[in-house]
C-alpha cells in the first residue's frame, strides 16, 4: 500500500515494497496518476520495485520514466542500494551522480536521506 507522508512541507508519495514492478512509461504515469490524486510533489520508489532494464542505460527505460516524471513536474526519488548496478556500469554511475546533483530525480540510501535533502 503506497502512502502519502508530508516531509518539510513537502507531500511524498511512500510507494510500497511490494507492488508491480516499474518496467516502463506507462507503470510512471500510473504512479504519476497516484502522486496526483493524492497531491504528492514527489514519488518515492524502493529500487527493488524497477525492473533490472532501468538500470542498464542503453534500454532508455530510465531515460523515458525520469523524462516522464520531468513532463508532470514530479521528482522521482529511487530509494534503496542500487550499487549492485552502479558497479557494474559507469555509465550508470555517471547518471547516479548527475540525477543526485539536480533537483528532480535522486536515487538515496533511506528515507533518512530523503528528509535531509528535502530539508534543503
């Protein structure tokens, strides 16, 4: 069950760990539909939740859900160790770095994380 949690004034859409698997543009504006009708600013998604082509840059599935979400004005938020994948591809490494240096697509450790960056 997703929840929606306000974090430093800021409503969060908490997806769940256990759910469908985020393979595509469609399963986003699933959840962009969710974050909407619930008046979230951000959607929080376990990595767990993405299928393994969204960590494999060359399958664009990263690139289509984030522009996606940047399409709605929504901040995608992938939480969880993803460095089985970033160890495995530079390139993903290099998109790791840059989505956390921006303000609309971080991939963090914890929900801990998540409140200290939304705390500005």
């Amino acid at each position: 069950m997703n929840t929606l949690e306000v974090i430093h004034d800021v409503p969060v859409l908490l997806c769940s760990a256990e759910g469908a698997p985020v393979r595509g543009e469609a399963d986003a504006l699933d959840l962009i539909g969710e974050a909407w009708y619930q008046g979230a600013q951000w959607v929080v998604v376990p990595a767990g939740r993405f299928d393994d082509a969204f960590f494999r840059l060359r399958t664009r599935v990263a690139g289509d859900i984030v522009q996606k979400l940047v399409n709605y004005r929504m901040g995608m938020v992938v939480l969880g160790d993803v460095s089985r994948h970033t160890e495995a591809s530079e390139a993903l490494r290099d998109f790791v770095r840059e989505c956390n240096r921006g303000s609309q697509t971080w991939f963090l450790p914890d929900l801990d994380a998540l409140r200290a960056r939304l705390a500005g």
